[in-house]
C-alpha cells in the first residue's frame, strides 16, 4: 500500500530561502503540482541568488516517469536561478535515485547532501 504524497513549500525571502518538504510516492500529476508551488516560490524571489532547502527524508522511491519529472524540474530551477541547494535524506535508495536525475540536471554541482536539516541550513544560509 501507497502512502499518499504531500508537499509544503516556504518561502524566506530575506534570506531568498526556499524550503520544502516531500512525503510520500509521489506520481507525476503529484510532481507536477509541487513544481508549480516550487516555481511559483523562485518567481516570488526573483531568480536572484535562491537557496533551497529539501526534505525528503519520508520521500518513497518513485517511478522513472517521475524521476524524469524530477529530472525536468531540476533543470528548470537551475533556470530560475537556483544557486545552492541543501537535501536533507536519509533513504540510500532514494539518495541513489536523486544522484543520477541531479547529475542529468546540472543540479549536482551546487547540491550538498545532509542527514541533520539544521546543518543545512547553516551550510545554505553561510556565504557563497
């Protein structure tokens, strides 16, 4: 049995800090409903120097067609002005998944993984 997906979006805009959260298997009508929300945040910031902050500690191993989703989303927030981003996980499955689709993105090479949210944070909110 499936848990059902669900995503929270906050937007910081003093510190340009967009955090979320993903819980749940999501399919690709779920992924697509976070990255409006995701979108919409970087738009608020003004695709100046945006930080973002995941976690996905309860996110559940996906199909390819929402890695791909994922993959596509990656590449549009890069786009948008992505400039760190800090994942919070725990699941050596789903770190496995996010590695390649962040690889395939570009994302890979502003993305730090962490296991406290805390020390991301810190790590996203000290200078670049």
């Amino acid at each position: 049995m499936s848990s059902r997906a669900t995503h929270k979006v906050h937007v910081d805009e003093a510190n340009t800090l967009v955090e979320w959260t993903l819980d749940g298997l999501f399919s690709v009508a779920d992924i697509q409903a976070f990255e409006r929300d995701t979108l919409a945040s970087y738009e608020r910031l003004g695709g100046k120097g945006i930080r973002v902050l995941s976690d996905v500690r309860r996110f559940k191993p996906v199909s390819p067609e929402v890695t791909e989703a994922i993959r596509g989303m990656q590449e549009r927030a890069m786009r948008a002005g992505v400039v760190r981003a800090a994942q919070v996980i725990e699941s050596a499955t789903v770190a496995l998944q996010l590695n390649r689709v962040a690889h395939e993105a570009g994302l890979d090479a502003v993305l730090r993984r962490f296991s406290d949210v805390d020390e991301a944070r810190r790590w996203l909110l000290s200078p670049l």
